[in-house]
C-alpha cells in the first residue's frame, strides 16, 4: 500500500467548526473533505482538488491578506463556505433547468463570493459559447426551455443592477459569444445580492497554474483574456470580479505521486499537503469594480 496513504496525523484545525459547509454539516473542513471524497473526481489535475487545499483553515489568514486591497472587510474565517452550492434557475417561480453549481460560495457579512476553480480546464478545451449550448438542443420545445434558463440567468443579473445591457433583446443580439458558464457563475454570485440588499455579488476566477511550464502560463493568459471580454460584453458593473491567478510550484510531484488517485485523494488530504502554492507569486486582477459601493 502506498506509504502516503497509511499517514494518520490529521491536519491543523481540520476539524475546528470554522463555517466550511458541503450540504448540511457542522461547520468543519474535515467534513467537506469527507463530502468531497464521494464526489467524482477525474484526475489528480481536477482543480476541485487544489481549490480544496487552497481554502484549508492553516490557509485562512494568508488569504484575507490576499484580497484585502479589493475587499477589505473581507473575514475568511468567520465567512460562511459553502462548497459545491447550487444556484436555482428560476423563471416566474418555476424550476426550468438544472442548478449552477459553484465551487465554493462564500457569504459574508456584506458581501456574496461565488467562486470557480479552474486548473487544467482552460487548458484542454475552450469553453462552450451561449451560441453552442442552445444549439446543443435542435428541437423547438428544447430552444424554447433552454432560451428561458437563459432569461432566468439574465434576470438575476438585471434585478441586482449588475448589467448595463438594456434588456433581454440586446442579450440575445450581443452576447451569444460568452461563454454559458460564465453566465450563470455570474448570475449565482448576483441571485439575491447587489441593488435593494446590502450585501455586494463578487464573482471570482481562481485559476491555478503550473509555475514551471510555459505553455501553462501561455493557455492561463489566453483564458484572462477571454474572461475579460466576457466581462465586457456584458457589460458587469456594481459588482466585483475578480482573476486570482495561483501559481502552483508542484505539479510533477502532485501527477507522480498521485496518478490514478480519485475521490481518495481528500481523505489523503486530510494528513498530507497535496498542493503546494507560491501565496507571494499570486496576483489578483480587479476586472469590474464595484464602485459604486465606494470600494478600492
């Protein structure tokens, strides 16, 4: 049996109830993981891993310095962490498709942080366009299904006054090149946040990345580049969204050690660092302010 898999020292805190939550739980991060080890898991690479270790309890503080130049009253440690939180498509009350499903949604005293971890996805494919997930559907009733979890998104984005597109019209005509997830990670971080509420939608792009290989870094830009204009095209305001990009300084031992590892490999990070992060190499974009709510 591999040697790393018979260590019994638990992390550091792992079990404190510090507000971590997958489902209906406690409060620990020793119950995420636990959660986290029946869920399907591709490979070592799958930056659900890395999200998970990069949010542990020993990581807390460094990463409320972290953001605390573009939220600084932002507590991690008493922020309520949801992993996994699914956001309801709702069209005048009426469930019309599956859940947006967020990495980890973070509620704090005055703001709601939806956050989506991505490691090796942005490098093997791109993602797919509003344009290509409608026309996944050719028959009519399914267009028609799909274009009002396409509404359900937009309105949560225009009920926090979180768009400058005029209506769902413009929508249509101008935004069929963003990309559908990031619409409704968008939507998620918006859904009963901004405008009438004091709490401030802050959606964050964690992207991890390989700091020794340069094709990594190339595909990390190239995705940058591609949230941006996304950004853009729908015209976010009143909102945060943020790129934290992770540089991860230990890649090849990660795939050495823990090829062929799925789900097991949280129980493993229970007593084991897997991922380790270069914390002063991280960067931290600001690509929407929310100005209006006077923040630096």
């Amino acid at each position: 049996m591999n040697t790393e898999k018979q260590m019994t020292n638990e992390k550091e805190m792992i079990n404190d109830e510090m507000n971590y939550f997958f489902g209906f739980s406690r409060g620990s991060y020793g119950e995420v993981l636990g959660d986290l080890s029946r869920m399907q898991v591709n490979s070592c690479k799958t930056s659900s891993i890395a999200l998970a270790e990069f949010w542990q309890p020993a990581n807390l503080e460094a990463i409320r310095r972290m953001f605390e130049h573009v939220l600084p009253d932002f507590n991690p440690e008493i922020a309520l962490k949801f992993f996994e939180f699914p956001t309801e498509a709702l069209f005048d009350g009426e469930r019309v498709g599956r859940p947006s499903m967020t990495d980890i949604m973070i509620l704090d005293s005055d703001l709601q942080m939806a956050i989506e971890g991505k490691q090796t996805e942005y490098v093997r494919y791109k993602d797919k366009t509003i344009r290509e997930w409608l026309e996944e559907m050719p028959g009519c009733t399914d267009i028609m299904l799909r274009r009002r979890v396409l509404r359900a998104w937009i309105r949560y984005i225009h009920h926090a006054d979180c768009t400058g597109l005029a209506d769902y019209a413009e929508f249509l005509k101008n935004c069929m090149d963003v990309s559908y997830q990031f619409l409704h990670r968008t939507a998620s971080a918006c859904n009963k946040a901004g405008a009438g509420t004091d709490s401030t939608p802050v959606l964050v792009y964690q992207l991890f990345f390989d700091a020794k290989d340069a094709e990594h870094i190339a595909k990390l830009q190239e995705f940058k580049a591609d949230l941006r204009r996304w950004a853009v095209t729908l015209k976010l305001q009143n909102m945060k969204f943020l790129i934290v990009s992770v540089p991860v300084v230990n890649m090849a031992d990660v795939e050495k050690r823990f090829a062929g590892w799925h789900g097991e490999i949280f129980d493993a990070m229970r007593r084991q660092t897997i991922y380790r992060f270069d914390f002063d190499g991280i960067t931290v974009e600001t690509v929407v302010n929310d100005k209006a709510a006077g923040h630096a």
